[in-house]
C-alpha cells in the first residue's frame, strides 16, 4: 500500500520526475560504462602481460633483483629437466624457457645496439597467440638449418633489412668474451611500441645459447590453464622448488599497475561526482514536491499518519525515482555495451604505442548490481533527509503553511 501512494505521488508532477529519472539514469549510466571501459582495460593488460610473460615466471632468485655482470650470471642450468618437472603439475599448460641478451646488430656498415630473446618458436608463437604483427616474412621455426632472426620494424629499417639478409649479431659470452655470429632475417614485425621496436629481436634459443657460449636460460614462463590457478600454483611450485623463486605476471607488469592505479583514480573520482549530481538533483526535486505538499502533510498527520509512516512513504518516493532511473540507465549501458561488440569503435593509440585498439566495454554482474543498489539508497536518503524536517513539524504549523 505504502508503495503504490509513492507510486502515484510520483506521477503527480510527471515533468519533475522525469526529470529526476533522466538524471539517475543518465548517472548509472555513465557509470557503468566507465567501469565497464577500465574492466576491459584491467582485463586486456592483465592478459597481454600473463601472455607475455606467462602466468607465473620460475628463476633464480638473484636473476629478478639484481644486475648481471656477465649474460647469465643469474640463469638456470638443466632447463630440459627442469623443465620436464614443472610440466608434471596438473595446472601446468606449457613452459617457455627464454634467454635474454644484449649486445649490437650489424649490416656490415652499421652497427645498432639490440635487445635479444631466445624463445623456442613452435611453443612461443602457439602458446601466446598473436602478441606480435608480422610486417613481412614468416615467423621462427625450430627446424631452420641457419641461425635466423626476427627484427623490429623500426630496427629493420634502420639496418635497411628485409626477410632474406644477412646480419651480424656481436654480444658478450658468459666468460666475457666477445663473440660474433652471422644470422639471417626470417621475418619482420611490430609490438605496437615504436621504442621497442627500434632494439627488440627474436631469436631461437639454440642460436642465443651459441652466440654467448651457454647451455643456461634465463628464466623459464609457465602457462596455466586458468588465471584463477595461479595462487596455487605459485604456492606448490615454489614449495617443490625451495632454491628458485616463482613470481606471478602480476609482479613483472610494471606497466599494468600503473595504469590501473591511475584508472582507479580517475574512476572512483568520476563516480564520486556523479553521485554527488544524482544527490543534488534528487534532493531538489524531493524538496520542492515536499514544500509543495506541506499543507497535506499537516492533514494527514490531523487524521492520524505518524511521522514514520509519512517518512517512509516519501523515502520510497525516492526509492520509485531511483529505482527507475538506475534500471533505466542500466538497460542503456547494457544495450550501448552489446553494440559496440556489433558495431566496432577504433580507439586512438594510447601514449607510447602507434596502434589503436577495439572499444570495448565489460559487462560485470556484480558492478550492475552494486551501482543500481547504491543508485537507489542514495535517492532514498536523499529523499528521507529532506522530509525529516517537514514531517515533524507541528501539525498546526503544516496547515497554515502557504
């Protein structure tokens, strides 16, 4: 009963609840969809760092905190082994040694310092997915008779390279000599980060254990089956491996804390103030329908209404008005959401990098729950605070207000 009298009131001025309604939606809304936006950004970084890197990362303990003084000062040694260990754990998908250098690249005429991996390319480029853009050639293969090299975009072009010709790699050994080897680009390709590009190459790593003189890797990346594996992978791993220290991707993903950290921020803050606007705007449109209706309260609290019940039915006024304005804005963003998984939006490339990306926004049951309820307790309090006063006025007062 209380209910359908907050119903009809509401009716009683449509274009002031509208407007209300509008607002609240407008306000869901908007909220949802930057969630959903960061959600989308939290879970794209999170992926593109666990594929990266893999789920959980197995080395050295001094291999994650500390300088090398010579290439693999700090690597694994029987990473077959090892290897054929690790694979034994049911939440084990595929580990991925690599072998991480530095040194110079040259054409014969150039030289240019570069930042090597030694990946195994059957398991890198199946395991991963596509995590890099091939601009011309094909990728690595372990079958390949010459030592052979993938090249950034940016570092092909400045050795005037192309799939086909012949470089020269120069690096340190782990004894601390210089050695050299001749290498032929397979392929050329981009990560999307121009800064990258212009150091990175890919290399197998029986051609990066030849060149510096090792049978070591550097560390080795493992592939679960589910993120949600990973807290108990990562506690049964670094148990049966008491001498080595296992980290998850998270702890390598300098880059993806950053960015959620910052996005934490400007989100809360845009929430915060599109509360802030939803309360102002409930709480206007309750105290002029509340100022309107004085005389009305006195007569009802004249025949009898308790200021309880007269409190309770304007908060579910507001209740009304929230209500319909959250699930409003929440079937928009809802509909807005799908769409763009229909209708493909190309984001500018953010700083740093020289690709866009897809517009995408997450739907998350739990966030449409949370800002709906926090939508509608807001219209309510808002609703309650401005009635307390009016409802416990004395009644002779209500009456002869004009």
């Amino acid at each position: 009963m209380w209910l359908k009298f907050a119903l009809q009131n509401t009716l009683r001025n449509r274009r002031r609840s509208l407007v209300t309604v509008s607002i609240a939606a407008l306000g869901t809304a908007g909220i949802l969809l930057a969630g959903g936006f960061a959600l989308f950004t939290y879970e794209s970084l999170a992926e593109a760092s666990a594929r990266d890197s893999g789920h959980l990362v197995l080395g050295q303990p001094d291999q994650f905190v500390k300088d090398e003084e010579v290439p693999l000062q700090h690597g694994l040694d029987n990473a077959a082994e090892l290897r054929a260990q690790l694979l034994t754990d049911p939440a084990v998908r595929a580990v991925l040694p690599r072998v991480e250098f530095s040194g110079l690249i040259s054409n014969g005429d150039k030289s240019v310092v570069m930042v090597g991996l030694g990946v195994e390319p059957d398991s890198e480029f199946s395991v991963k997915g596509p995590f890099l853009t091939l601009k011309d050639g094909e990728v690595l293969s372990s079958n390949a008779k010459d030592p052979e090299v993938m090249l950034g975009e940016a570092l092909a072009r400045n050795l005037k390279a192309a799939p086909g010709s012949s470089l020269t790699l120069l690096a340190s050994t782990t004894d601390g000599a210089l050695n050299a080897l001749d290498v032929r680009v397979k392929a050329v390709f981009s990560t999307g980060v121009p800064e990258v590009d212009k150091r990175l190459i890919y290399t197998d790593i029986a051609t990066a254990q030849k060149l510096l003189a090792t049978q070591k890797v550097s560390s080795m990346g493992l592939f679960l089956s589910r993120m949600d594996q990973i807290p108990a992978a990562q506690a049964r791993l670094a148990g049966a491996h008491p001498g080595l220290k296992v980290l998850t991707w998270e702890d390598q993903a300098v880059f993806y804390q950053a960015v959620r950290n910052l996005y934490n921020r400007i989100f809360g803050a845009l929430g915060i103030i599109i509360g802030v606007i939803v309360l102002f705007v409930v709480t206007n449109a309750m105290s002029m329908s509340i100022i309107e209706r004085t005389r009305e309260i006195g007569t009802l609290r004249a025949l009898g209404t308790l200021p309880g019940q007269l409190l309770r039915t304007l908060s579910l006024e507001g209740m009304v008005l929230g209500g319909v304005g959250a699930l409003t804005g929440a079937a928009a963003a809802l509909g807005i959401s799908m769409l763009l998984y229909v209708v493909e939006i190309q984001m500018p490339p953010p700083p740093g990098r020289s690709v866009g990306y897809p517009l995408y926004v997450t739907v998350d049951a739990r966030m449409y729950l949370a800002t709906i309820v926090t939508m509608v307790l807001l219209t309510m309090a808002a609703s309650a605070w401005v009635a307390r006063k009016t409802v416990h006025m004395p009644v002779v007062d209500a009456l002869a207000h004009t």
